[in-house]
C-alpha cells in the first residue's frame, strides 16, 4: 500500500518535530508507538506486534527500523530512504542504540516515549541503560506527540470522512439485521461486511454486538444469543481507512421499549446531545461530561453512568480505535476544544443483567461549532 498522504504532509510533520527538537536541545527522538510511527512517516503494518522504532534527528535525518521481513511494508507504505531490518535473531534493543549512533553520532539528549504501550518495562529500561552509558539524557516527549496529532489537517478529515462513511453503512448493515430471530453473531457479520464493503480496512478494535440483558456489560461482543422481541441491541463499531477511524454506537429495539429501558434510551439521547452542545471551538471537554452527566442524573438514572462522555479519535491500531489517551471528556481535561479536532460523543447507559442503551456520535469540531460526521438512520424505535 503506498503512503496514504503526499510526501508534503509527511514532510510538514517531521519538520514541526525537528523545530520542537531544537526548542528542547534534543539531539534525536526514538518513537515506538504504532499511530505515531504512523502519523510521522505513513508506515502502517498488522506486524507492529514485534518490535519496531522511528528515529528522527533535529538535523535532518529520519530512520525506521523493524523486524526485516517488515522492511518491504515500510518500503510500501513511506517515502523513507532509511529503512533497516533486524533479523529474528538479533536484539532489536541493541539494532536501535547502534542505528541512533549512525544517524545521530555523539547524541547527547535524546526524547523517548515513556507511556507507549509498545516498549513494554524490560526493553525501555535496557534502551535507556545503553542510551546513558553513550553519554545521552533521556527526555519524555510524549505530549509533544499527543499535542501534533490532536489538530487534524484537511488530508487526515478527508480520511476520516471515508471511514465515517463506511462506518454508517456498517451500522445501516447491522441495525438493519437486528431483528427478532437473528443471531447476534449475524448482526455482527452484517456488520463486518457492510464495513468492509464500504471501503474500510482492517480495525483497530472488533465491532460490538449485545443484545437484551447483555447489552448491560461494556465491550460485550457477539454471541450465539437470538434476539428477542422488545429488547435492544447495542451496536458499536468504527471503519478505519487510512488508519483513520470514525466510530458510532447506536441502539435498535424491536419493539415497544417499557420501564427502566425505555427510560434509559430517552436519556441517552438527551445526554449526548447536551454534551454536543459544549463541543465547539473554546468549548470545555469537562463541561460537555458534566453537561452530558447531569442531563443522565435528571432522569433519575445516573446509577447507570460510569465512564467518560467521550474521546478523541483519529489514527489508530488495535487495540483501540481511540485517542482517548489524548483527550477525553471527562472531569479532568483540562485542554480546550478547537478547530480540526474530531471526537466521539459516546454516553452509553448500563445496568448489569437486564439492558444497555448507547447513542453516539463521531463530529469534527468547525470554526464556527461542530459537524456530525456518523449517524444511524435505522431506528433506533422500530
């Protein structure tokens, strides 16, 4: 697959983290997780399981290093030069410190993620032990990369565009197949192709599928379950092309709703569009949560509430299609809303054993408010 962007965007990225490099006196930065190795060079791969790294000097130079049988892929898939390849029977730890000396010789100050979920305790601790015995401090730059992937360029809404819609179509798929006698299992293969049929490519986490009670766990996915007459089904997915994803959840029921469900779906939908309203240049992450929480509490219903409202979403791998790492609606966030910024609005209400109701929404926030850009026109009353 060649580079999703022109070697202009790419370039552009590399530059504003050179000219960051230069503010901190950082020599080089060593970039382990997959969406930021992703984002500062186009190189996309399911091998990311094994070890990999991007190298990137305050100089000028730019340097992948993966597995070698990977080598082909980020010849595919960037504009790279340098690409090294480490055989099965080396120690990649040792290929990094020796790569870095080629690319950066004498570095004295060197950025490393210290939070990515790819350079697990053992190999972080032996890089940074090789790095301070060659003479380099260690300098943690992981919200300098959280904060130049937050703004999405109108190359990276593009892509989420053309996942938003192939995630429509594949809730339009599934919600459409959610009726009583089905299987869960199929309203998740209607899902899965109408997700991949509409153009999407592998994901960065499995759709979800829970019907009846065990619409009442989170992440529960399908089963052999049929579903059942006057019950919902709580169905949430996200397409990804590019690597870019765009997620939705949305509840279908099958017939009248009564009680504490049918209670619950009235507040959900009042909950997110109260959130929506706070997700607009200058807006507040933490006064949408606390909007989208209080609307829940009027009805009598925040028993069933326990999560954030919602979360940044963009380039992503499994095991997550999210940026909530990044930024999330919740009590804590302190960073503001701005132009460019694309988040899912997801409350989902929950009581264990007996229903789950989800209504969602993934919007690019615009200079004047913000777009929706994933919606389900099935239901949710049928």
């Amino acid at each position: 697959m060649p580079p999703v962007f022109p070697a202009a965007e790419y370039d552009r990225r590399l530059a504003a983290l050179r000219a960051t490099l230069k503010a901190q006196e950082l020599d080089a930065v060593i970039v382990h997780t997959p969406e930021n190795v992703c984002y500062l060079s186009g190189h996309a791969t399911p091998g990311y399981y094994t070890y990999q790294c991007l190298i990137v000097t305050a100089d000028g130079e730019a340097a992948l290093l993966t597995r070698e049988t990977e080598t082909v892929n980020a010849a595919e898939t960037t504009n790279f030069e340098r690409i090294t390849g480490y055989p099965d029977s080396s120690d990649p730890i040792l290929a990094t410190a020796e790569l870095l000396a080629e690319v950066a010789p004498g570095a004295r100050a060197v950025g490393m993620e210290a939070r990515s979920w790819f350079l697990p305790p053992e190999p972080f601790l032996r890089l940074t032990a090789l790095l301070d015995t060659a003479g380099a401090r260690i300098t943690h730059i992981d919200g300098v990369l959280a904060a130049a992937r937050l703004v999405k360029s109108p190359l990276e809404i593009e892509q989420i565009r053309a996942a938003a819609r192939a995630t429509n179509a594949g809730m339009t798929a599934a919600a459409e197949a959610a009726v009583p006698g089905a299987s869960e299992r199929t309203v998740a293969a209607a899902a899965f192709g109408g997700l991949i049929a509409a153009g999407s490519e592998y994901f960065g986490m499995e759709p979800f599928v829970a019907s009846g009670p065990r619409a009442g766990t989170i992440h529960a996915s399908w089963t052999d379950r049929v579903v059942r007459a006057n019950e919902p089904v709580l169905l949430e997915m996200s397409a990804t092309v590019g690597r870019y994803n765009a997620p939705l959840m949305h509840t279908v029921w099958t017939g009248p709703l009564s009680g504490e469900p049918a209670a619950m779906a009235t507040a959900c939908a009042a909950a997110r569009d109260a959130a929506l309203a706070h997700v607009v240049p200058g807006g507040s992450p933490a006064a949408a949560h606390a909007a989208c929480k209080a609307a829940i509490a009027d009805a009598g219903l925040a028993h069933t509430y326990r999560k954030r409202s919602g979360y940044s979403v963009g380039i992503a791998f499994a095991p997550d299609w999210g940026e909530g790492h990044l930024l999330s609606l919740g009590e804590n966030e302190q960073r503001l809303f701005e132009p460019g910024m694309v988040v899912h609005v997801v409350p989902t209400l929950r009581v264990r054993d007996s229903a789950g109701i989800g209504l969602s929404a993934t919007v690019l926030i615009t200079e004047s408010g913000h777009e929706v850009l994933t919606s389900c026109d099935t239901g949710p009353l049928r």
